[in-house]
C-alpha cells in the first residue's frame, strides 16, 4: 500500500460495480459517535472534499453542500475558501472553516485498499478514484471471459469535528458499490452520510 494512504484526503474512496450488478447504496460498515460530546445541532458546517481532482471534489462538495442545506443546515464548500491548486489538510480545512464562521468540518479521508479476487464470468468493471492521484475513470476487464479476476476495493472513512470545542464528534466507515457513474456514486455517499448525522440528532430536527 502506498504510503501516501496515511495522508489525510491522499488516496482514498473507490466505488466500484460489476457490469449487471443491480444499483445499491454505499453502507455504512460501522460508526462511531464521541460518548461524551455533548451540544445542540451543527448549523453551519464546511465540507472538504478530495484535493488531487478538481472536477471530482467539486462534485463531492456540491453534493453534500446541497443535502446538508436539504436538511436545514448552512453547507460551505472549500473550493470557496481554498485554492483548487493548494493542497487540504486538516490545519487548512479548519482554519477555512473557522474564517467561515463555520461550526463543524467534514470531510472524508482514506483509511485502507484492498484486492479482491472474484470467480466466474469476467465481465467488466467501471471504477472510480474520488481521493488523491487516483481520481479518474476506467472501463476494467474482458467481457465474455471466465475465470478469476481482480478488482481494488477501498474503504474510507469520513469524520466530523466540532471547531468550537476541537473534538472529534462522529466518524462513519463506508464501502461502497454503485453504478458506474461517478456522480451517483457521490450522491449515495453523500445520503447515506447525512442521514446517518441526522439519526445522531447532529443536525437540526426538521420542522
């Protein structure tokens, strides 16, 4: 695994479908919500997207930015803040935000790549990278074929901080498999997310 994993937003997110798969959301394999915190809901929140493509993270903030305003919250895109051509950490996202007089950042980051073997009827793949140097498309595989083929699956995480506080408030692990279309794939991620901050009552309770 490269070393450039470890980085925050540095290759991360893969959605992935096999041709004739039926369409499903990306789960959320687990979760994980600070016991301690304690504060009302989140009205103003930055997203941070990937840095290394910048069509991708446009779309991926745009996204998020419209379902968390769905659900009664001031979303802030960071390509408003900060240059496509600079480079997001974690410093940077937060002092974004906090110039934003946001109240939360979340954001997304890599956390772990896999190669899966799969048995019987080769038939293609469409892949996507949302984070890093991997961000791109590509058609993979010999239709018609049999036998094993291989596919990288990618796990990541997305995290969401209190700046007020600086404590790490909710953090959601995703594996996803999608259409193989890179916008409804960050559409699925992006309703699974917020529907997971809201089932936390981390965003305002819908009137």
């Amino acid at each position: 695994m490269k070393s450039s994993l470890s980085r925050l937003l540095g290759i991360g997110f893969l959605a992935l479908i096999l041709a004739g798969c039926s369409t499903t959301k990306a789960p959320i394999i687990s979760e994980w919500r600070n016991p301690a915190y304690v504060s009302p809901p989140f009205k103003r929140i930055m997203v941070g997207g990937p840095t290394d493509n910048a069509s991708v993270r446009r779309s991926f903030e745009d996204e998020f930015i419209v379902k968390l305003r769905a659900a009664g919250v001031d979303g802030l895109a960071s390509y408003n803040y900060i240059s496509e051509n600079e480079g997001i950490d974690e410093t940077k996202l937060k002092q974004a935000a906090q110039q934003a007089r946001a109240d939360a950042v979340l954001f997304p980051r890599s956390v772990k790549l896999e190669q899966k073997t799969s048995y019987g009827p080769a038939l293609p793949y469409f892949s996507f990278g949302v984070f890093g140097s991997q961000g791109g498309a590509a058609w993979s595989g010999l239709p018609g074929g049999t036998g094993a083929y291989q596919y990288d699956e990618y796990t990541s995480e997305i995290v969401l901080y209190d700046l007020a506080k600086n404590e790490l408030v909710w953090s959601g692990t995703i594996r996803m498999t999608e259409p193989a279309n890179v916008q409804t794939a960050i559409k699925s991620h992006a309703e699974v997310v917020i529907k997971a901050l809201d089932a936390q009552n981390l965003l305002p309770a819908k009137q």
